[in-house]
C-alpha cells in the first residue's frame, strides 16, 4: 500500500501550464530535468458500479512497455490536498486480451470487490505528461505532472490542463504551502476533482450512491 499526498492546480491553457517551470524558479524551487510520457488510462468498473459504490477506482495505465493496475480510494481533497490510500501492481495485457484481469491481483482486493461480477471499461483518458522534481533548499520534494488530458467517453470528449504535485519528502504542510505559493504567482484555480470523478461525469455514471 502506498498513500498518495497530492495537490492539483488547473490551468487555463497548454500556454498557460508551460509557465509552472519558471514560476517555480522563481519562487526559489530547485527543478530537476523533465521527462515526457504519453499515458492512456483505462477506468474500469462492474456494470453495477461496485467498486465505485465501495470507495474505490480502478485504473488500467498504459505506458505501452509497461501495463500499471492501480486501486485507489476516491478521497475528496481537504484544504487543497487530496490524501488516498492506492494500491499497484504490473500486469500483462494488451487490448485483445480484453478486460479479464485476474481478481487475485493487487493481494486479492479486486477480488474481494468485485464479488466474481465481470470488469468493463468506463471512459478512457490520454494524457501528454511532463514529470519533473521540484525541490526546497529545506529538503523536501515533490514530483510535479504537467498534464494535457483527454477524456473519452460515449458521452463526448473534454481536455484541460492540470499541474499535480505529489509529495516523495515532507509532509502535506509543505506541499499545501507551495501549491498555494504557485497559485498565486500564476493566478490559476486548485483543482477540487480528480481525472476519476471528471470522467465518470462525461460517461454519466456517477451513481447516487
């Protein structure tokens, strides 16, 4: 198990989320050198949403040399700081194999979830990431995603453009404290709803329940 500290700020253009970078250095943050990946997220759940109902998302990463299965707990965010128990494992999949993921992954939890009901994909998200460290002089790190998002779902499309800091040393006091540094030398708004909730929106099935 691992605990996901993270904080999310939205932003209103790509234009716009390339300027991260040099407000960070500006604010005396120490940047290490950026990565890009090409993601596509596939979200599944049961027809009867079980897993939603239960306080969970499942999410299949595809990094394409790389399959990710990652169970997380859906945790509003608190003060701008969004904390979640998540879980993951590297599959073996590809799209002709379908969604017949073996339920005794993940330490049988899917399976104790699932109830033996069959998995199928809800909506789909692509993102072009820039991952990169952003450091204090104090010590603490934060790994900083510059994300170009896509969701996909029968419903329709969207994008936005979101920066996500999750937190590797320190705690959440420090983490809060430079997203909020960020927000206002960019003037962007704190994300309040993760990559999850948008898509199940878009898809139209957030249940009431």
């Amino acid at each position: 198990m691992e605990l996901e500290v993270e904080a999310k700020l939205v932003a209103p253009s790509a234009a716009a989320l390339a300027r991260l970078p040099g407000a960070a250095e500006s604010l005396g943050y120490h940047l290490g050198e950026p990565e890009r990946v090409m993601v596509v997220d596939h979200y599944l759940d049961t027809e009867d949403l079980n897993l939603h109902r239960a306080g969970w998302a499942l999410r299949l990463r595809d990094l394409g040399t790389r399959k990710l299965l990652t169970l997380k707990e859906r945790v509003p965010p608190r003060d701008g700081i969004a904390k979640r128990r998540e879980y993951e494992q590297e599959v073996h999949w590809d799209e002709d194999s379908g969604w017949a993921i073996p339920q005794d992954v993940l330490e049988g939890r899917l399976r104790d979830l699932l109830h033996d009901s069959s998995l199928a994909p809800l909506f789909l998200v692509r993102q072009d990431r820039t991952l990169f460290p952003l450091a204090a002089d104090t010590g603490e790190w934060c790994e900083v995603a510059l994300d170009r998002v896509a969701w996909e779902a029968a419903a329709g499309t969207e994008t936005a453009f979101e920066a996500e800091l999750e937190l590797y040393r320190g705690d959440e006091t420090w983490l809060r404290k430079v997203a909020e540094e960020l927000r206002a030398e960019l003037g962007w708004e704190p994300g309040a709803v993760s990559k999850y909730e948008r898509g199940l929106a878009l898809a139209g099935l957030a249940p009431s329940a």
